[in-house]
C-alpha cells in the first residue's frame, strides 16, 4: 500500500491528520530543543558571542518563529492530552469533536502570546 494513498489518509478523517499532525509536532519540537541546545552553548565562547546570539535572535523574523514554536507546542500538548483522554476510554467516539475543541483552546493562548509578542515583531 502506497505511503500517499488517497483513501488511507483523506478517507479516515481527524483521527489520521491528527495522529499525523501530532508526529509532525514531536519532531518540530525535538529539532527546536536541539537548535536551542546549540545557541545557549555560545555562552561557553564567552558572553559577547552570546550577547551577539541574543541580539541577533531579537529580530522581527525569530519572534514570528517563536510564534509557531508556541503554536506547535500548543498543538502537540492538546493533541497529547486528547490521546490521553482516550487511553482511560474518555471520547473515543468523539475523536474529531474533541480535537477541535482542544484546538480552539489552543486559539486563545496563542492570541495572548501573540498579543505579547506583536509589539516586538512591529518594532
């Protein structure tokens, strides 16, 4: 069976996407912290190298990727916790209600973030 076959993803519904999106989520979130690892060890060169690191890391482009870091996080922790709901037999027929429930929530810390954040990425 193809790996892209029609039927097997557009055919299941949420749950595919979801169990897809949440994979995707884990690995983004593994080479953040390994990026991150990378850029606090330029403090080991001295604190002018990490100063220019933090500096550099101000600009408009790495808050709005922080923006995404959040809303990966965001949707990987909901999708976690919905995945746990299902392991103690909560929902399980609701699988498609319950992820977007857990997405809207996901909305509103977002817009507080990015609310935050918005000030710093206009200058």
């Amino acid at each position: 069976m193809p790996l892209l076959n029609r039927e097997t993803y557009l055919g299941r519904g949420v749950g595919v996407w979801a169990f897809w999106l949440h994979r995707l989520t884990g690995l983004l979130i593994t080479f953040y912290l390994l990026l991150h690892i990378l850029v606090i060890s330029t403090a080991l060169a001295g604190t002018g190298s990490f100063d220019a690191a933090m500096k550099t890391l101000k600009a408009p482009v790495f808050i709005l990727l922080e923006m995404g870091l959040i809303a990966t996080i965001l949707i990987h922790g909901l999708n976690g916790f919905r995945i746990l709901l299902f392991d103690f037999g909560i929902g399980v027929k609701k699988q498609k209600e319950i992820f977007v429930v857990m997405m809207l929530i996901g909305i509103i810390p977002f817009m507080v973030a990015f609310a935050v954040a918005w000030p710093h990425i206009v200058g």
